[in-house]
C-alpha cells in the first residue's frame, strides 16, 4: 500500500527547465509557482516567468543567524536550568507571498447613536442645584473610506509553518512600509545551495480574488464598528499591481534531552519570531513557589485587613492549603514547552 502511495507521488513530479537559465526544477502536484535556485527566476508551470518579483532583503547569513539563535537559546534556557542545548538543524527559507497594490474605496451609509449629557443649573438661592440628564440622539452617518493599500497573501496552501502568525505579522508590518526591494538572487547572502525557497501553491488570479475579500471585510466591519446600525457597505477596489515577495526566514530546531524545539527568525531584522523553550522541572518548581509566595502574601495582607475570630482563622488557613495543593498538581502537569519571541515568554 505504502509502496503504491510513494511511487504515484514521485510520477507526478514534473521537472522543468528554468526559462531563464536552463537549470532543471522540480513541480510538485501542488506547486504552482516554483523559484529557481541557482538564478532566483519565479516561473508558472507553463514557463511564464513572473516578472514583478520582489524580496524583504535578509540582512544576515544563515551563518549568523545560527550563532545568533545559539547565543539566545543558551541565554534564555540557563535561566531555566538548562545545562547545555544541540543546534540540530537551520536553514534559510524563502516564504512566498503574492502582494496586491490597490486603491480601495468604501461608501458606507448608516446612523450613529450618541448619548451626551446636558447639565443645568436651575432655581436660586438656597434651592440652586445643578440637574442633569442623558440625551441621546441619532446621527446620520454618510462616510468614505479611500486609501491605497499593501496587502500580502501566504502563497501557501495547507503547510502550517511554525510562527506561522508571527510571520504572517511581521510581512504585514513590512508590506505596509513598502519595506522591499527588486529580487536579488546575490544578496541572499548565501551559496544557492544553503537556501530553500518554498514552492508557491495559490495562482494570482486566486490571490486576487482572496485579498479582494479580505479588503472588503475590513472595510465592512470598519463600518460596523464607526455606526449603530449599518445599512450598506459598498467596495470598489482599483488594482494598481500584483507583486509576488520573498520573506526571508531561518528556521533552526534544538535538541535538549530527547525533545525537539523549534524557532523561527526574521530574515530581514534578526529578531526571533517564535521559539520554543524547555519548560523544566527546576523552572517548574522556581514558578511555582512565586505563585505561592504571592497568595501567600495577598492572604496576609486580607487577614490583616479583615479581623478574624480563630475559628474563621483555621478555615482560612485549610482554604490556603487545598488551593495550594491544586496549584501544585496542576502546576505539575504543564506541558513542557513555552512558547518566546525576543520581547516576552509565553508558559503554555
Ligand atoms: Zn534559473
């Protein structure tokens, strides 16, 4: 069975020459786009080569980027007690995206309801008082919405990437600045050979239509949230140009005891996107006793607050102890791996 499944899916990669240079690419079923790795050249299936072909410009070697995740795993798990960790894999990814350039315009009509208060002072002398009171009142609304826009699109089917979101994030902010440059197949700073990019898997046209969407639901519930009730919500979209953009990435994995870690790093900034951390029993322990300390000293300070008759003392000290207790067992059972970007650490 297993040897059926393996051989239908090596016939049905194509090999295709480069249009641009003549190296041989591999189409998998699913790919739509491939990149040449030895000139950077992006070509559909049918040759086509894409012509707007843009990058975010890696600032760093794969070289680098590995001492840099090294240097900052070491860091941030010797605080947790870790002794020692194996860099295991790294590579630079190439993530592809298609980038639309547009000039979207929403009409949108509705009213707004909006509350104010009045206040007056009323009588005299003795009998001088201020009234006030709520008035509420409907505003017509009658708005537009024009701007132009970067919006990238994953050029990616079903693969999760690991920091998926942080990536996604990060192209967004980048996008958005317009922060990128004309391809460069040299200023990736590696040999061809250490780089990877990933195959892209949606069509432009279908890129399109997604982004296309997605500008319309924005828009509408940009509409939504400056009224009470929206009547209608209409989008027109100018497409000015469709880029197709490389982000740069380097994925590593470590090895600490038998687990694996993942981390994911901008290609372009340095910054760890998303790392995975050990969470051990030392640091287990270490976070625990912090959490008890802290009940401990809000307990304190509510008994000292709140004077307590000695039967109503005991009750609070066995309350304090069956809430330890169930911190402590739960505490235990954690799964064991954090989740960090540079700025902050999130326990699971
Ligand atoms: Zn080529």
């Amino acid at each position: 069975m297993n040897i059926f499944l393996m051989s239908s899916r090596t016939l049905s990669i194509e090999t295709v020459s480069c249009p641009s240079c003549g190296a041989p690419t591999d189409f998998n079923p699913e790919d739509v786009l491939v990149t040449c790795n030895f000139c950077g050249t992006t070509f559909t299936r049918g040759s086509q080569e894409i012509s707007d072909h843009k990058f975010i410009v890696p600032k760093h070697s794969l070289a680098e980027a590995e001492k840099k995740i090294h240097d900052w795993i070491r860091k941030k798990t010797r605080f947790r007690g870790v002794k020692s960790v194996t860099l295991v894999k790294a590579e630079k990814l190439l993530i592809p995206y298609w980038v639309m350039h547009s000039r979207a315009i929403s009409k949108y009509r509705g009213y707004r309801r909006e509350t104010y208060t009045e206040s007056k002072t009323v009588g005299s002398g003795k009998n001088k008082r201020t009234v006030t009171k709520t008035v509420t009142v409907f505003v017509p609304v009658n708005e537009t919405i024009d701007e132009e826009r970067y919006d990238p699109l994953i050029c990616r089917m079903g693969a999760i990437l690991f920091g998926y979101e942080e990536i996604n994030d990060r192209v967004k902010e980048l996008v958005m600045k317009q922060s990128f440059e004309d391809f460069s197949i040299e200023a990736l700073k590696d040999a061809p050979e250490k780089v990877k990019f990933l195959n892209g898997e949606i069509k432009q046209s279908e890129a399109k239509e997604l982004i296309e969407t997605l500008i319309q639901d924005e828009h509408r519930n940009r509409a939504r949230a400056d009224t009470t009730e929206l009547f209608d919500c209409r989008t027109r979209i100018e497409l000015n140009g469709m880029l197709f953009l490389h982000f740069p990435i380097v994925y590593a994995e470590y090895q600490y005891g038998k687990e694996t870690y993942r981390v994911v790093v901008d290609g372009n900034s340095g910054k760890i996107l998303l790392a995975e951390l050990p969470i051990t029993t030392r640091f287990r322990i270490m976070a625990e006793l912090v959490t008890f300390a802290t009940i401990f000293l809000i307990w304190g300070a509510a008994l000292f607050f709140i004077p307590d008759s000695p039967n109503e003392f005991s009750v609070s000290v066995l309350a304090f102890l069956v809430v330890a207790v169930i911190l402590f067992l739960g505490g235990l059972k954690t799964n064991s791996v954090a989740w960090a970007t540079e700025s902050r650490v999130r326990e699971k």
